[in-house]
C-alpha cells in the first residue's frame, strides 16, 4: 500500500525501500505489542500453556503454565506489516509471505496438537512434520523456479564468481536449507529468549545483504551478484520489529513461548533468505548458534548409537550447560553474545572477495 501511495500521490520518500522497512519494522513492533498481551490473557483462560517434555531439566517444570503459540502473533504482524509497505509486483518479496504462511501453518498445527491434549510429544508425529516441511519447501523452491525463473548458481564466501550452476539441483539444495533451517531454530528454542534474539542478528544481516544483493551500484562495488530483491528486505524489517516485540514478553522469565509457530517459521524464512541472497553456504555463520545446536543434536545422537556413550549431558547443547548449573541467563546471554559476533564476522566477510 505505500508503494502505491508513493506512486498515487507522487511521494517519492515513500518509494525508497529503506524507509518502507523502517516503516514496517515498527508497524510489526507495535502490532506486536499491542496484539500479545491480548494473546496471553486468551491463553491463559484457554489453558493454551506449554506443556513440558518430561526429559526436560527440573526447572523447566515451573515454565508448564507458560501460554505458548506466540509465534502465531508476530508471524501475523509481521504479515500485515510486509503488506501494507511492500511492492507487490515484486515476486521475490510475494515468495517471503509465501514462506511465512506455509511454515506458520505447519508450526500451529503441532503446537495446537500438543496444547489440545496436553502433552509435549503429542504434536504432529516427526515424520508427518517433515513430509508437510519437505512439501512446503519444495512449493517455495518450485515457486522460485516457476515465477521468478531465479539464479541456480551456487556462490561460495570469498568469491566474486558462482563456483558452479546446480540447475534442477538447486531444488534439492533449496529445499535441504529451508527444512534444516526451520529445524535448527527449532532445536533452538528452548530457553526464554535464547532464539530471539539470534533470529533478529540474522536478520539483520541478511537484510543488509540482501539490500545491497538488490542494489546494482553497491552490489557491482563489492564484486556481489545482483537480483531484483531488495523489497524482500523490507518483509525481514518487519519480522526483526515484531520479534524485538516479542522479546519484550519472552525475555526471562518468559510470559509467553514461541512455540514451533514461530520457530519453524523464523526458520524457514531464514533459509528463504540465504537462497534468495545467494548466501546459504554464509548461513552457516550467520547462523551459528543454530548450527551448534543442531550438531550437539546430531553428536549425541550419533554417539548413543554408536557407542553407547554420550557426549553431553543433554542435548541441545544448552541443556548440557543447563545441567552444569550453569544460571539459565547466563546460558542466554553467551549464546546471544557468540550471535552477535558470528554475524559481525560474515558482515566483514562481505568485502573479502
């Protein structure tokens, strides 16, 4: 709707692409705001809290009246806020929102499993899960290939040239990021806050990469690839505005849960992002935090059946720590900061080609 404005009523501020994402960060931010506290007071009187796996550390038993399905507001903010500031013939951008709605409906459907009957193993069974994740990801990379006849070469960091054309292999590659990325910040959130705020550092990085991927001049200046992409940023601004609203109710000790509403999503449209920006070997950086998580998964499960032995105390690795006595806010608080610091690095990694 502001990009029409701007053309309409002829307010060329309004055509800029880094105003319309400010605009929609605090649209999200405020709709956020406004919109959870309404949200927790419905789950509250609905007994829409979360239930708690019973494997969990001791001290998450206290967290069980915690209204969960958080996800559900700020994905929706983030939605109405994309749509009012977004250019609309913009097929990257209408990709986003694709991403968002198919992976928010998948979350909601295994949070409301597990609420309705009161159990944290009674969502969606794991390989339900993963054929509706395969299925959307492949509509979202089908989609890609289909209408915006997108790039599927493959970029390395440090490289000012695509080290190979995938073809039809992009699919595959496409759709493995989205799902291990939709998994991994999943993985990830288990502690009050802990996966907020990595999303929002990644976010944040890769709006700037995508701005500059979208912007000819800055793009050919640091020896980047260039697509028609940069209004996807503003659905990234906007998703960073409504999560920075959701952490002010998740931060510890949390009001509210995300539940897999927001984390599988968050995921997903990380993943989205990576493709779209050429950056899904630079998402491994970006996203660190979630990559650790998910290869403290991994090793444990591996060594378990390998050797009957495990390598941490629990998995995720944040529960290892939790085990440890380490104070849960310090656990956070040192995830937040090895983000934080991952994600400057592949920003500097930007200018080393």
């Amino acid at each position: 709707m502001l990009y029409w404005l701007s053309e309409i009523l002829d307010i060329n501020l309004l055509g800029y692409i880094t105003v319309r994402a400010g605009i929609s960060f605090f649209i999200a931010l405020f709709l956020t705001l406004f919109l959870m506290p309404l949200f927790i007071k419905w789950a509250q009187k609905t007994s829409s809290v979360q239930p708690i796996n019973e494997y969990a550390p001791e001290n998450h038993k206290a967290k069980a009246s915690t209204p969960t399905m958080g996800g559900i507001v700020f994905i929706f903010s983030t939605i109405v806020a994309s749509l009012l500031s977004i250019k609309f013939s913009n097929v990257y951008a209408l990709g986003a929102i694709l991403t968002l709605g198919l992976f928010a409906l998948i979350g909601f459907q295994d949070d409301y499993s597990k609420v309705r009957k009161n159990e944290n193993l009674a969502g969606l069974k794991a390989r339900t899960k993963l054929v509706l994740q395969i299925i959307s990801a492949l509509v979202v990379a089908a989609y890609l290939c289909i209408f915006a006849d997108f790039n599927t070469e493959l970029y390395v960091p440090f490289m000012k040239n695509s080290v190979v054309d995938m073809g039809l292999f992009s699919m595959a590659l496409w759709v493995i990021v989205i799902i291990a990325t939709s998994n991994a910040v999943n993985l990830t959130d288990g502690l009050d806050g802990l996966a907020t705020v990595p999303s929002i550092t990644a976010l944040v990085s890769f709006s700037i990469i995508i701005y500059i991927t979208g912007n000819i001049k800055v793009s050919s200046y640091l020896l980047m690839p260039h697509f028609n992409i940069g209004e996807v940023a503003i659905i990234a601004s906007a998703l960073m505005g409504a999560l920075t609203a959701f952490l002010w109710y998740n931060c510890h000790p949390a009001e509210v849960f995300m539940g897999d509403s927001g984390s599988l999503t968050i995921g997903a449209f990380l993943g989205y992002l990576a493709i779209i920006s050429k950056s899904e070997i630079l998402l491994l950086l970006i996203g660190s935090i979630f990559v650790i998580e998910t290869l403290s998964v991994i090793l444990q499960v591996g060594s378990f059946k390998l050797r009957k032995k495990r390598v941490f105390l629990m998995a995720p690795i944040h529960h290892h720590f939790e085990m440890k006595n380490w104070a849960e806010n310090k656990i956070i608080v040192r995830f937040w900061i090895i983000a934080i610091l991952s994600n400057l690095v592949a920003l500097m990694s930007l200018k080393i080609r």
